[in-house]
C-alpha cells in the first residue's frame, strides 16, 4: 500500500505531498538527522500523514487547505499543494 504524507510549510504556505517511503519524507521524519517525531510543528513546518491513499492531489490540496493547515496554523487561505519531484507522490 501506497503511504502518502504531505509537509506543510507554512511561510510559503505550499504542501509538498510524498510517498512515506520516499528518502525525504521518511514517514514524517523529514531528512533532518536525528528527528523523531512526526506530527509536531517544527520550525516553519509540519508533517501530516499518513493521509488517506486513495486521495488525488486535488483532493488532497482541498483537504490540506480546509482541514489540516487551519487545524496547525489557524485561519484560511490558499495553499499550494504539490506532487515532490522526488517521489512523484499524488500524481
Ligand atoms: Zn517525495
């Protein structure tokens, strides 16, 4: 099965969308050496996931935009929601 995690960054409010396999995703453990916790706003960003598979990237963006970036960051506004270049997640 497919794990889909998507890391929001907040101050250019885009969401790059990543298998959890993927090498920079790591299951919401990022690239950043010794980082344990996923699902923790750190710095600028926050990982979500493992988000439902079946989404498309549409639904995703729209998922990311009315639910999870208001729940982390509060308020509303357009987000950028993104396949990474890497993984090619939610193609
Ligand atoms: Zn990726």
């Amino acid at each position: 099965m497919l794990e889909l995690w998507a890391y929001l960054n907040r101050p250019i409010r885009q969401a790059l969308v990543h298998v959890g396999q993927c090498s920079y995703a790591n299951r919401g453990r990022g690239i950043q050496p010794g980082s344990t916790d996923s699902k923790e706003l750190r710095g600028n960003g926050m990982w979500i996931g493992p988000l439902p598979e079946n989404l498309s990237l549409i639904e995703t963006s729209t998922a990311v935009q009315d639910v999870f970036a208001p729940a982390v960051f509060g308020g509303a506004g357009k987000w950028n929601v993104r396949p990474c270049g890497h993984c090619g997640a939610g193609r």
